[in-house]
C-alpha cells in the first residue's frame, strides 16, 4: 500500500541550473520510471541534467562526490531500488547509501535529492516509481530543487 499523496506538487523555477543525476540501474523498469519523473521535474523547473549510471546504490555517493567537485552541478539526485531479500545486505546498502548522501549534502552544503527506493517488494517499488502514482523519482529531483532555491534565497556559498 502506498503512502497517501499530497494533494498538491510543489514546483520550482530553477531555469540554467544544472543538476547531476546518479541511478543505480538494478531494476530496469524501476529504474526507468525513476528517471523519467526526475527528468519531467528538471524540464518543469528549466533545469538541465546530465545522467550516469553506476552498479549499485552504494556507488552512487562516490559518484555524486567525484563529479560535483568544483561547483559544476547545482545539486544531485540519487535513484536506485534496493530490495529486501534474505539477508542482512538490505540493511547495510540502505542504511549506509542514505547516510552518505546525507553527509555529503550537509558536509558540502550540495541540494542532494535522495529517490533510492528501499522496499519489501518490486511491487512496492513499482508503485513508489511509478510517475503517474508514487513518483518518487520525481520527488527526489524537486527536494534537491527545493534546497537549492533555499540556497539560492538566503545567500548560502
């Protein structure tokens, strides 16, 4: 079952900026309507993006930090599915993925979007990616949005 929706999507206006999305292409279909929703939320707000594919969710803050470096992207968004399976693994790749894209995000003040997916089931997940009902991709692209007009506002280096 799928979270209730929020009755509106915000929108942000981030016209010129440039953003970096990094996907772990694990489930293809998954993946696919993960990106899709982050690109229609870049394209909506007149963002351009540039996209790379790494092998799994762990990979992607190496990546978001390797080619962020020097100011060339206005953020990033992370997208990827990790699903539970019989062992321990679930929790290691969730937990440790999301805490480095947090450190990231806080330690080099960088507007980072975080759409992996951390599910039960791939049906959970399709739902969740699904742009037309969970849209988590989209999601993930309009936080880092957001953070990066809450930079933009208030003067943050």
């Amino acid at each position: 079952m799928v979270e209730p929706r929020r009755t509106s999507t915000p929108t942000y206006s981030a016209p010129g900026a440039r953003f970096l999305i990094v996907e772990a292409r694990y489930y293809d279909g998954i993946g696919d309507h993960l990106l899709n929703g982050a690109k229609r939320a870049f394209e909506l707000a007149g963002s351009t993006f540039d996209v790379v594919t790494v092998p799994g969710a762990l990979e992607i803050p190496a990546a978001v930090r390797m080619l962020t470096r020097g100011g060339r992207y206005a953020g990033a968004v992370a997208l990827g599915c990790v699903i539970r399976g019989e062992t321990y693994h679930f929790e290691i790749v969730a937990g440790e993925s999301s805490r480095a894209l947090m450190d990231l995000s806080v330690a080099y003040e960088l507007p980072v979007g975080n759409g992996i997916l951390t599910v039960e089931t791939e049906e959970q997940a399709e739902v969740r990616a699904d742009p037309a009902q969970g849209d988590k991709g989209g999601d993930a692209a309009r936080a880092a949005l957001a953070l990066f007009a809450l930079k933009q506002q208030y003067g943050a280096r």
